[in-house]
C-alpha cells in the first residue's frame, strides 16, 4: 500500500510539473525564442556575429550578406539590449561557434555607475531563449538586482509571465522561428536628416556598468582569438549630439587600446552611399536600402581585411543556408499581412519571380505619399486606374502574382489618408 501511495505521488507530482511546464512555454512571451532559436539549433558554423540593440537589429541583413557575398552570420541584437546582456549572450554564442569576428553597437555602451541602462521586456528579450547554463545564471544574477521580482522573474517564465493570459494570441500557440537569422528588417521609408560630425574631443570614461562589461566583451575575444569591431550604427542629426560624440570618442580610444577594431559610419556616410530621403524605416532606424549599404560595407571588411570566405559552393554551408532561404521567402510573404502601408507594402512584396500590380481609383493622389514616387520608379510599377468598386471600396489595391503562371501570391487594399496623404489599411474617422 505504501509503494503504491508513493507511486501515485510521484505521477501526481509529475504531472503538476508538465501541466507547469506547459503553461510557462504558453506565457512567456515568443519574441526571444523567434529571434534566437535558430542560433541555438544552427546546423552550421558562423563566420560573424552582430550583438547590439534596435539599430543594429534592424542594420545587419543575415540573409543578404549569404545570398550576395556567401557570409554565414547571425545576427543575435535585440531591441534596447544594454551592453550588458550583450557580453552575456556572447559568452553563450562563444560556446557554441567559432566566429572570426564580433560586432558591437556602441549605441548601448553607458558610462553610467551601476545602471543595466535597459527595461525589464528587452532584458527578457535579451536572456529568455538562452538555456538554463552557467551563462544565463550569470545574466540573471546580475540583471535580477535592477527589477522588482528579482532574480526568480528572470529565472521563472511562469512567475515572470502568468500576467499574460489575457493577451494571448493565436501565435502563441505555434513555434515559429525568424528565418533571417536573427535580422528585423524594415521596408517602410521615412526621410531623416543627415548629421554632421560634430567634435573630435575625447570625454573620460568614469568605469560605469556599461564600459566595465564592456572591457570585459574585449578581453574574452583576446582570449578567443576572435576579433571585436565596435560598431557606430548610422543616425540621424537629432541624436548626433556633441555629448555623444565625445562618448563615442571614447569608446573608440577604449577599444583600439584594447586591440579591437572600428567601423565609425558616421564618419563615412558619403562613402557607403547612404541616402537620408529614403533609407531610413522610421524616425531611428535603417530600412532594408540602408541595412544592404551598411551588410556591402561590412562585407567588404570581413572578406578582405578578415579573408572571411565565399560558402556558397561549400555544401555544408550552402545547403542549410539555401533552405533556409526559402524558408525565409515564404515567412517573408507571410508578414505581408503586417504592413500598413503601401510603400512598405510594395517593397515588402518585391522578389525575383513576383510581379506586383497597384490598381488605384484615384491615380492623381498615389505620389502623395512620401516614398511612393521613389518606390514605383525602384520596382517598376505603373499604377492601373480602376473605378472604386471594382477594388471593393477601397482607394488602391495591391496584387502579387507569381510571373512565370500568373498565380495570385498574395493580395491587399488600402484607403486614403488625406491628413497624413498617406495610403493605409486604416480608414480615416
């Protein structure tokens, strides 16, 4: 009797511990392991690596240095990552890969004492894919001082995401993985203007949290044979301030000393061509056209001064790799859903194979909208005149056809915004 009161315990117990396990993985919020799992179950070496926070996100195409220069990397930045994370996700990305090169947005680098210069979702965007290792528990002991829930809110996705029920979504039920290794590319168009460089004096660093993890970044790639790149991501004039050239400044001193590298493309604007009308997604960071200036010029750098190689007839590169662009093209098609806007749209759209037809009810008022002149003249499309109910109401519909059998790949309308002359899927009120 006792033997089987114990056995229905420890099935009892077992049970609550899945049923627990279940629902943690339910919870926990996706964005970590969407950008991070294909790094973690990668079927191939990296040649780079990319650590940083949104800028570099959204600057460093994974996809497009392998389709046009054959350069297995990963980009492993996240949305406002402090540095401090950043050496954390390293040390896990070290244990698993032999990368030639690391590179690391300054943005992110703070001299501030004892801050984590990050919030508590981008730190969980940060950590929460990682396995529960020696490197984790390092992340989380040191971030768990900073937030309340401590330690335990970092450690347990229950704890840290029971609050979530209520906004549980339909993609919280499948297991879906960003394909473009690590990248979040933008395709929308937003007009900045270009900085200025603005003062060549050195601020003194005072040792805060952000500079000491960061000492610690370069010594671990002395230690690894593995070069470190401080990496200045293109800004606009508004951040560009003197203060933050003299921060920069700095890290630049730091890192040189240190027997790291420096890609400033602040400083080389002109030469990489970068054009502040449209290369820019939104008010801070890169579009697809600025992130493919910024992956020429890094791959220019990592295959001549670096001698990283072409894997593209190597099979044990190129046939993961090659899959997973496909893979890419599809999920690629599928977040068409997700744009707002025409331009975006369009240039979301665009693929070798595709043809895009733009149907509008009023032709005269398609150029309003900031970059659609630009986009139609870039893609080649001529806007069709069609009366209003022919596209359901709306002012413009979109169709993506499949060139070589005509098949509809996919399909979306958009009304008008006279206040912001823009065409959205929202209609105006």
């Amino acid at each position: 009797m006792k033997i089987r009161k114990l056995i229905k315990t420890v099935i009892f117990l077992c049970l609550i511990i899945m049923i627990l396990m279940g629902l943690s993985g339910l919870f926990v919020d996706k964005t970590s392991r969407y950008y991070k799992s294909e790094f973690l179950n990668a079927r191939t070496d990296f040649d780079a690596l990319f650590f940083g926070a949104s800028r570099m996100h959204e600057a460093v195409d994974p996809m497009y240095l392998w389709e046009k220069y054959g350069i297995s990397s990963y980009n492993l930045a996240s949305a406002g990552e402090s540095v401090q994370m950043s050496y954390y996700v390293l040390k896990e990305a070290l244990d698993r890969c032999s990368p030639k090169v690391v590179f690391i947005d300054a943005a992110k680098i703070s001299d501030e004492s004892d801050k984590i210069n990050s919030g508590y979702g981008f730190v969980h965007e940060s950590i929460d894919a990682l396995p529960l290792n020696r490197n984790k528990l390092e992340a989380v002991n040191y971030a768990g001082r900073f937030f309340e829930g401590g330690r335990l809110g970092f450690i347990s996705m229950l704890y840290a995401y029971h609050g979530r029920y209520d906004d549980l979504k339909e993609e919280d039920f499948k297991r879906e993985v960003n394909y473009d290794k690590g990248a979040y590319i933008m395709t929308s168009v937003y007009k900045r203007e270009k900085p200025v460089r603005q003062t060549d004096e050195v601020k003194e660093l005072k040792g805060g949290d952000g500079v000491s993890h960061y000492k610690r970044i370069l010594k671990l790639c002395r230690e690894k044979g593995v070069r470190c790149v401080l990496t200045d991501i293109p800004v606009h004039a508004k951040i560009f301030s003197p203060g933050r050239q003299k921060h920069l400044n700095a890290l630049i001193k730091l890192t040189k000393e240190n027997g790291g590298d420096v890609i400033s493309f602040n400083d080389i604007l002109d030469e990489i061509k970068l054009d502040y009308d449209y290369d820019f997604g939104d008010a801070g960071h890169l579009n697809f056209m600025g992130a493919e200036k910024v992956c020429d010029y890094l791959a220019g750098y990592m295959q001549g001064d670096i001698g990283i190689e072409d894997h593209r007839n190597d099979p044990q590169y190129s046939i993961p790799w090659e899959e997973d662009k496909m893979k890419w093209k599809e999920q690629r098609t599928g977040m068409l859903d997700e744009k707002e806007d025409a331009v975006a749209y369009i240039f979301g759209a665009v693929d070798e194979g595709r043809e895009i037809k733009m149907y509008v009810y009023e032709p005269d008022k398609v150029r309003n909208q900031y970059g659609m002149d630009f986009c139609l003249k870039r893609t080649g499309i001529e806007p069709e005149p069609v009366d209003e109910d022919e596209i359901g109401g709306y002012d413009m519909m979109i169709e993506v056809l499949n060139k070589e059998n005509g098949e509809r790949i996919a399909q979306k309308s958009f009304f008008y915004n006279q206040s912001s002359g823009m065409f959205t899927t929202k209609e105006e009120e």
